[in-house]
C-alpha cells in the first residue's frame, strides 16, 4: 500500500500530534512533547512566512485522507550537513513499509537540493535498527539520551 506525502500545513498539527503520543512511551520520552509542539509551532510560522527556502521542510504522511506520519529535515549548506526531523509513523501503523517510504521520500528530496550533504539523524534503540538496515551507521549512543531508559543513537548516512 502507498502513501501519499505532502508537505506540512497547520491544519495537521493535531493529526502530528496524535501520531506522535501513539509512539510514547517507546520511542518518545513524554517530556519530548512539548518540544516536538513548539517545533510544530515554528513549522506554522514558516508555513505563513514569505521567506520559505528549501534547506527546511517538514512533510506529512496521508493515508487513506488521514495524516498517519510526519517527518521533515534542515539542511546546513555550510557544513554540506541535513539532519532528519522529527520522523515518526503512528504506532498502530508500524512495519507496513509507510516509514520507509516517508524517510526515503525525505532523503530523496535532501539530495535534489543538497546533492553531497551527508545525512544524520538521531533515534532511540527502538529505532535504530530500521535505519541501519536503510544504510545509517552508529556514530554514538548516549546512556537515557532523551530519558531513563530511552539511549539516544546518533547515526549517519555515508555519501
């Protein structure tokens, strides 16, 4: 079954916002909601601003008319640098291949602005898995990272 991905417009927040509590405690720490709200809150900012560029986008997952995921990336053209944000799939809907598709949409759209950029990201043991098997390489693990019992993965795409 395909998605179809769009990217973000405040009207989705709430729907973002329910996929990302589906996925707490487990791969969100709690205390990550209220920033993962003022990062939504920035997106709607920029979502009415006149000065939109590419080197930030943030996307939506839609299946069957319901937002079912979100992710988006910021890219560094100084340091040829993209980092993922906030990627993340309603819990219900996990391994049907819709995160796959939304990330690797994601990485596809990073290479036709930032063709050299190497890609990061940062993700529980939870997750880590998923993207070692798409080509991402641990870089670091940091002991409760984002909480007791969530150790934070960074990993990293080579280019």
């Amino acid at each position: 079954m395909s998605i179809t991905i769009r990217p973000y417009t405040p009207a989705d927040k709430s729907a973002c916002i329910a996929a990302f509590k589906s996925n707490m405690p487990r791969y969100f720490a709690p205390a990550e909601l209220p920033d993962f709200e003022e990062w939504l809150r920035e997106q709607d900012v920029r979502y009415t601003s006149s000065s939109k560029n590419n080197n930030e986008q943030y996307y939506v997952a839609i299946l069957e008319e319901q937002v079912i995921g979100c992710g988006g990336y910021h890219i560094d053209t100084v340091r040829q640098e993209a980092k993922m944000t906030w990627g993340l799939i309603t819990h219900t809907l996990h391994k049907q291949g819709f995160g796959k598709q939304l990330f690797l949409y994601r990485v596809n759209m990073i290479r036709l602005v930032c063709p050299l950029c190497h890609i990061a990201l940062d993700t529980t043991q939870h997750s880590y898995p998923f993207f070692g098997k798409l080509g991402f390489m641990v870089t670091r693990i940091t002991k409760d990272g984002y909480g007791p019992g969530l150790d934070r993965y960074d990993m990293e795409l080579p280019v």
